[in-house]
C-alpha cells in the first residue's frame, strides 16, 4: 500500500480502466475539467495505490474562512480494500485539518448512495440537510459536515 500525492493522470487513470458506475458520468460532463482543476490545483490531495492499482483519489478542496470541501473519486477496487481505504482516507482527512487549520470540513454526497453517507458518518460527518438541485445535473444532494475545532 501507497499514498502518493494526487495528479490529474490518477483521474483519468481511475475513468479509462475501472470507474464505478455511479461516478462515470462526470467524464462526460461539461464541467468535467474544471472538477479535476479543483480537485488538483484546489488544496491537498492524494491517490491511495494497492498492488500497484489505484484504489481512490481523495483530497479537500480549500474554501476560505478555514473551510475545505472533501471529495472522492473512487475504483471499483475500492470494494476490495475498504479497510484499507477507510484507514488511508481518515489517517489523512485527519492530516489535512491539521496541516491546513480547518475548522470544518463538509461533503456532498447523492441520497441513493446509502454506502457513501454510512461512509461519511464514520468519518466523523453530520448530516446537515437536502440541497435542492445542487448536483452538476441539477439533482438533489446531501450535505454533510465536520466542525473540527
């Protein structure tokens, strides 16, 4: 196992060889290089690798006033290693609010998703509340947070 600082190829790594289901539409969305931009150029990230295979790329996106938004681009390995990945995602979620001085952290996540809000939850997030239309395809999402100081 590896965390290795994130780059925009771990990305298009994840798309073209085993991106889950639900996350492959943002490929062809129109907005698609500027989710990479932020994920890249927007605070700091990293690429968890097992076997030499991506597993996920995750990081936090920094939004002033000590405030950061989380995000995930998950393989479909990830369900081989989510002990791994859990362990990998808090030990640096947790580095990352440290590092930055956050005092909140939040996510968004769709409310069909039920494994990544359970997910959220034991990252230590709230659910916060339903926002309406907030999706890039105009879809109901849900926001989570994690007050940290």
């Amino acid at each position: 196992m590896k965390i290795i600082p994130f780059e925009k190829a771990h990305v298009y790594d994840i798309l073209d060889r085993n991106v889950q289901e639900r996350n492959a539409w943002i490929s062809g969305h129109g907005d698609f290089e500027e989710f990479v931009k932020a994920w890249d150029e927007g605070g700091p990230a990293y690429t968890l690798v097992i076997d030499d295979q991506i597993i996920l790329s995750a990081g936090v996106v920094k939004m002033g006033w000590k405030r950061g938004e989380a995000w995930a681009l998950l393989s479909t390995l990830f369900h081989k290693h989510v002990r791994t990945s859990f362990k990998a995602i808090l030990y640096k979620l947790e580095e990352i609010i440290f590092t930055e001085k956050l005092r909140r952290v939040q996510a968004t996540v769709s409310p069909e998703f039920t494994e990544g809000i359970r997910f959220l939850e034991h990252l230590g997030f709230d659910w916060e509340g339903e926002l309406k239309s907030w999706g890039p395809n105009g879809e109901n999402l849900i926001m989570f947070g994690r007050v940290c100081q």
